[in-house]
C-alpha cells in the first residue's frame, strides 16, 4: 500500500508537531565542552534519550496514533519492534484509548519490554529475529484484522520523527552537517525532508552498524535487498530495507556510513564520559560516525541525534568491559545517574 502514499511534506512535519506538542516535551539540543574538544568541532547533541520513552520514535507514535479513525483504535494495534518503536506505539496507544500489542524477537532488550507492558501494551515473543519477528506480526495482523503500523512505510510516523530536527535547525539554524542513526530509517528520512526546506546547505549523513548493514546497501545500489543482521545495536537491527524511507534518502542523503560494533561501543563511552548522557548502541553511533569523519569536519558545526538511551545493563557492562580496568568504576557511576527523571527545558 505505502506505494500509493505521497513522501510526507514539510507541511506535513508542521502539523505533526502541533499534534505532538500537548504530549511531549520539547527535547534540549545542548554542547559539552569534552565532546568539542574530541571532535576539533562545535557538536550540538540532541537529546532524544530524553523522550517519555527514551527514544526518539515516540513522536512518530502520537501523530500516527492520533490520527486514527476511533473503529481503528477500537480493533487495536499491532506492531513489529526491537523495543523503541513499540514503546512508541504503546505509549501513543495508552494516551489515545487503543490496545497495542507488540511483537517482538526472543532476544529482545528485557528493560524495554518491561517499559511497553507497563505501557499496558500485550508483548508477544516470536523467533530469533526482527524480521521474524516482522512476518509473524503481518500474519496476526491479517487474521484479527488489526490496524499494522510499519515501522518505516508509514507516512505519519516519518512526519512525527522529523519533528526533532525541526527543533534542531530553530535552536541551531547555522548546523553545518547532521549525523542521524538509520535502522529502518525513518528518522534519517525525516531529517532530509526538513533539511531540504529550512537548510537545504546541510549534509544529512546516514550511520547503521555494518553488522546489519542492509539500508546502507539498498542505498547505495538503488534497490531493496536483504542483508546480514548480527549487531548488538537492536535499534539499528534488520535485516530488510523499508520501501518509503529509502525513497526519501535516496533522493536527499547526503552520505551514508557503515560503523563497526567496537566504534559503537567506544562512542557510547564518550557519551557517558564527555557528556554525562546515556546512550543505547544506536544512540551513540551518530558521535561514532561522526568522529570516523573528525577531519573533515574540523571547525564546522556539527548536529548528533543520540536517538534513545534504553540501553540494557549488557551491553552497558559490554561497552565499559571495553576500557582499562582503572575507568570503568568511575564510568559505571556517571552511567547509573546521567539520564534525569524528567527532561529540561528547551535551550534559548
């Protein structure tokens, strides 16, 4: 079906944000003088770790969510995740009176499972994967007649997500480049289509994990094609490109990195040390990728999307064990107390 629907628009990004706005807080765009200092460059980080969820897809959630027909909310919702996308979902679904079940892989992160059953959302576990996950959701979805939110072909969920780098480029209109972490890709998406309007002289670059590199690869060959999914960073994790979001960064990415597993790790280090922030593995690869291009970059103004901080005590201990033994008590302590219990304020 998303086959049919227009690329989502710029006026669709405005009228998303006033549908979002009574529900969520503006998230801060702040600089830290440690992450300058590493970077030779000016580095404005957006706080996406700072949403209700932890995540940046929670914007995409409340404008999708709010726009359904009260028969569709009625039957319920169902969704596809690794943890962030249904979060969003279920935290949209509890606000608008609708039922959400998730489905999600065997392996999937236990805090962000805990976080949508809180939600009150049903959690549903099915294979070793996303993308089996995915299918099995499909399968449910035709036989109860349930309403399916893609995670990437749906044209409000890119409208909503795009409403982050709207707030960037108002705090921040002189960003010279903007590092946005792809999974399925909606977030890099929606930063080209509000780049291209208010700035269209910044580079939008793309960052997924080489160990589930299959966006990168449909990019870069112009066709959908599967790939390997094998890394730890779940909210880079699919092994399949999504159709709509592929459309939109062909047309309007500037560049697309490929980031190793230990350059995740390290940049989530960076992140605790240098910014006092708690990132997830798909959070912090906006600062690796970032950093893998430090030279190029040198003096100009730079924008990170740290895009959620849900990261599991595993792969926390994962990125620590990674530093000499002497680093890691200290880091732990940053670690436990860097995410506030309510987000601040917008910077003005």
């Amino acid at each position: 079906m998303w086959e049919r629907v227009q690329v989502p628009s710029f006026t669709d990004v405005l009228q998303a944000r006033g549908r979002i706005r009574p529900y969520l807080p503006r998230t801060p765009l702040h600089t830290y003088p440690a992450l300058d200092e590493l970077m030779g460059a000016r580095v404005y980080v957006k706080h996406e770790n700072y949403q209700p969820v932890g995540a940046f897809k929670v914007r995409g959630g409340v404008n999708l969510i709010s726009q359904m027909t009260p028969e569709e909310r009625a039957r319920g919702v169902i969704v596809a995740s690794t943890g962030n996308h249904g979060q969003s979902v279920a935290y949209a679904a509890r606000l608008f009176g609708a039922q959400a079940r998730i489905i999600v892989p065997e392996g999937a992160n236990p805090g962000k499972v805990a976080a949508m059953q809180g939600m009150g959302a049903e959690v549903i576990f099915h294979g070793p994967t996303y993308d089996e996950a995915r299918l099995h959701c499909e399968k449910l979805a035709q036989e109860h007649g349930y309403r399916y939110i893609h995670s990437g072909n749906e044209p409000l969920l890119i409208a909503g997500v795009a409403t982050g780098t709207l707030e960037m480029l108002e705090d921040e209109p002189g960003l010279d480049v903007l590092f946005v972490p792809v999974g399925g890709g909606t977030g890099a998406a929606g930063a080209c289509i509000v780049a291209r309007t208010v700035n269209p002289a910044m580079r939008v670059i793309g960052v997924q994990a080489a160990e589930s590199p299959a966006a990168y690869e449909s990019w870069r060959r112009g066709k959908m094609v599967e790939a390997h999914n094998r890394t730890f960073a779940e909210g880079l994790a699919t092994g399949t490109a999504f159709a709509l979001p592929q459309m939109i960064l062909r047309e309007m990415m500037s560049e697309f990195l490929l980031l190793s597993e230990e350059e995740m790790l390290r940049a989530m280090v960076w992140l605790i040390e240098r910014a006092h922030t708690l990132s997830e593995g798909a959070g912090a690869s906006s600062l690796a990728g970032a950093y893998r291009m430090r030279e190029e970059l040198r003096g100009r103004k730079v924008g990170i999307v740290v895009s959620g901080g849900n990261v599991s005590l595993d792969h926390l201990r994962r990125a620590l064990d990674s530093l000499p033994n002497e680093q890691r008590a200290p880091l732990l302590t940053q670690a436990t107390s860097s995410a506030p219990a309510t987000a601040p304020g917008p910077k003005v």
